[in-house]
C-alpha cells in the first residue's frame, strides 16, 4: 500500500482511523438503548468482556477498511496533483507549477535580497523539424531539450516546458556571470543530446533570453517575464542560437566591478 506524500493525502487515513475507532462504539450504543442499559457501568463491564472478540473484530475489520480506503483516496488526490503541475510530453513541472514557484522565489528575494534569474528558453527551428521530419521528430526534439535541461540545471534551479516550443528556468541565488554561463552550457549541451537527429534536418539550437531580479522595478512575475521576454527576442534577432541578457537596472554587490573604459 503506498500513501500519500501531500498534507491533505496523508489526512486520510487517519480520517479512515478516526472512522474505524466510532465502528465498535456505535454498536455498543445501539445495543445500550435496544437494552436500555445507556449509562449503566456494571451492564457496559459486562457486554464488552462477552463480546470482546466481536468489537474487536469489527474494530479491526473497518480500521483495515476504513485506512486502506483512505491511503487510496490519499494516493489518488497525490497523482492528480502531480499530474496538475506536469507537462506530460516531458515529464518537467510544467507552467502552472512554474507560476507558483516563481511567487514563492520572489517572496525570498523580498526576504533576504538574494538575487534570482529567470531564463527564457526557445526551441530555434521547431517548424522545420516538423515539416521534414514530422510532429513525432518535434516530440522528441522537444524531449530532447526536456532532457538537457533535467541534466544541466543546477539541483536547486526549476526547469519548466511553459507551452509549444518554449521552456523557463528559474535559478535562484545566482550572480549575472553565472547565469550566463548556465545558459551558455545548457545552450551547448542541447546539441550532444540532439545528435541523433540526420544530417539532413536542421540542427537543435537554443535561444536563451536572461532576466533576474535587478532587472525590473518591481517584484512582480509579469515584470520578470516582460523582461526576459524582450531579451529572448534580442536573442532571436541576433541570429537564434545565443543568450542576451535584460539590463541591469539595480547594482548588484556581489558582481565584480567593471574598470572604465579606457580612452
């Protein structure tokens, strides 16, 4: 039997528990009254000691029941909030699950003024992997960067597949120099992941769009999106297989300083 991973799933059988243990009391209840015993000591002594095999039966019998019914119904709600918050082509957290996440990583940096990127990540050429190749070779295109990413993210950032050909990454505590290179290395990997595509199909390549923290005014998701938003467009008119990064608008104490520019 497995149980419930959630708070609300895990409630369960111990509700079944709860339900079990008021089985042999509403028995001894109803014969109480049938007899007219209710509140008699020395009656209620004596109906449990001739009948302790048969509370106990049912004590038994309807806890079994009654918490394995729960751990069911507790296992059951666990997988659909599971499958709520995942993409199912890939296996990632997929954006519904990436909209809660950013709220609480915003709420931290509000908190204790850490810094947080989050990465815009667009499949370059989908549509042509599609058009030769067809919607299956886009599958697996699509899977491929799913993969690279499970792969190269650092253990505490998310990855996400928000929708089509797009995926986010959140990571938090990072400085600019080391998001750029974690986009940077997610960029290259994608390429050894997708070497099982022909020749004679277009090659998997990334756009990355980079915004943290010091890049909007205001702690807000859409300000965050916005940003990175405009830098992944930066990225795909630059050519598409690169990263632009969303200016700075905020300094960050923990990036080196940069000399001046030399006349």
């Amino acid at each position: 039997m497995r149980f419930a991973t959630t708070p609300r799933g895990r409630l369960y059988p111990v509700l079944g528990l709860f339900l079990a243990v008021g089985a042999p009391g509403g028995l001894f209840v109803m014969r109480a009254l049938v007899h007219g015993e209710l509140g008699n000591w020395d009656w209620a002594v004596e109906e449990f000691s001739s009948r302790a095999l048969t509370y106990g039966y049912i004590a038994g019998a309807t806890a079994l029941m009654f918490v394995g019914l729960g751990a069911i119904l507790g296992s059951h709600e666990d997988l659909l909030r599971r499958v709520s918050l995942t993409d199912p082509l890939t296996g990632l957290p997929n954006r519904r699950h990436s909209d809660r996440r950013l709220l609480e990583e915003l709420a931290r940096v509000d908190r204790y003024n850490k810094p947080l990127t989050l990465m815009l990540l667009d499949l370059d050429g989908l549509k042509a992997v599609n058009d030769v190749s067809g919607h299956e070779a886009g599958d697996n295109a699509i899977r491929a960067v799913a993969r690279t990413l499970q792969r190269t993210c650092r253990a505490t950032d998310l990855a996400a597949r928000i929708g089509g050909d797009e995926f986010v990454v959140l990571a938090p505590n990072i400085t600019e120099l080391e998001a750029r290179t974690l986009a940077d290395r997610i960029r290259k990997a994608l390429a050894i992941e997708a070497s099982w595509i022909a020749t004679a199909l277009p090659p998997l390549t990334l756009s990355i769009g980079l915004a943290d923290t010091r890049s909007v005014t205001e702690l807000r998701p859409d300000r965050l999106y916005s940003a990175a938003d405009q830098a992944l467009y930066e990225a795909k008119q630059g050519g598409k297989n690169r990263v632009a990064l969303a200016p700075t608008l905020k300094d960050d104490p923990d990036e080196p300083q940069k000399a001046p520019a030399q006349p």
